[in-house]
C-alpha cells in the first residue's frame, strides 16, 4: 500500500536533486566560500575543539574546504564512514588524508576507523540534509544514518545541517524515527532552529 509520507519525501528529494544538479559553477563557487566563512564562524562561536562533519559529494554544498581549514587549525574533525548495518564508524580527518569510495558511492577517508561512539566526543555536529523545515525537521537522502546517530545519543551535542539557501523550507515530509536539527548553515547564513526538539 502507498505510503503518502514516503511518495512526497520522494517527490521533493527528486525536485531537490534536479535543483541542485542545475547549480552553475559560479554559483557554486560563492557558495562554498559562503559556507566555509558561515562554518568557521559557527565553530568559533561555540569554541568547539572537536567535530564531526562529512566530505561533500560534488552536488553537495561544498564541505571539503571548511574540512581541510579546521583541521589546519588545529581542530579535531571526525569522518563519517557508512557500514552495512546501517551505524556509522568515524574516522579522524588529516591534512594529506586519502579518500576513498565508500557504501553508496559516498567519499569516505581511509584512516584507521573508529567505533560508533566516537561521535559521542565532538561538541558539534554538521551534517548533510536534502531540505530542513523551520521546525528543524530534516529531510535526508533516505539511509537513515544520521537519523540514527543523532537518536541514538544520549547527551547529542548541537547538530547543524548544510544546505543551499533555497532549501530551507516551511515544512518537510517527516516520520517519528526523522530527527530534528538545532539549525541549518547555508551559504548566506547560520540559522538555529530553537523550536527544534531534541
């Protein structure tokens, strides 16, 4: 039987992919230097030491030179890399780091893996997000790895999802296993979604 939650989750990712697939090379180069100033500030202003973020794929708002400046900085920035059992395994991020394919296509480092609860140490969390509503309802690519991450922490530190700027929305399509965020970074700005329940 249709699920009508999951056919527009579906429809709005497939909107959002064309969107961004339609992004010219300009454009998306003054988004990422948007993103890497707005990135910087956030971890400034929350003096975090230690986060986790992702390597960007090349449709993705570019995470790669915040990532590279962090670490020169002196940061500790923990990778995601996907298993098979749906969990993630973190990896710390280096200046010469190599990078591989991963699960999915995905870019992963190939440094030595952490467990899961690695994560359980970084005082902030960037995370990826097709759309995220003004309630801090995220809307993922549908593997459910952060979801499960973020709800599976008991004392989660401050999660911010990276998106265009287009793509925060009034409302998302959501289900109770979707976790909320505590604010979007986009080019242009840094948003906290106060509302957002953790």
């Amino acid at each position: 039987m249709p699920d009508p939650v999951d056919d527009a989750k579906r429809a709005l990712r497939a909107d959002l992919r064309e969107r961004r697939a339609t992004m010219s090379g300009s454009a998306r180069e003054t988004a990422t230097a948007g993103i890497t100033a707005q990135l910087d500030a956030l971890i400034t202003s929350i003096g975090a030491r230690a986060v986790s973020c992702y390597l960007s794929t090349s449709s993705e708002p570019n995470t790669r030179d915040f990532v590279r400046a962090a670490v020169a900085r002196g940061i500790r920035v923990l990778l995601p890399v996907t298993r098979v059992d749906g969990l993630l395994d973190w990896s710390v991020a280096t200046e010469d780091g190599d990078i591989e394919e991963g699960l999915f296509g995905l870019p992963e480092p190939t440094g030595e893996l952490l467990g899961p609860i690695a994560v359980n140490d970084v005082d902030l969390m960037i995370i990826p997000a097709a759309a995220v509503d003004r309630n801090g309802m995220r809307l993922g690519w549908g593997r459910g790895y952060f979801d499960k991450t973020i709800g599976s922490m008991e004392n989660c530190p401050p999660v911010y999802a990276v998106i265009f700027d287009s793509e925060l929305l009034d409302r998302v399509p959501s289900e109770p296993h979707d976790q909320p965020v505590s604010g979007v970074v986009t080019p242009t700005q840094t948003i906290p979604l106060a509302s957002a329940k953790r």
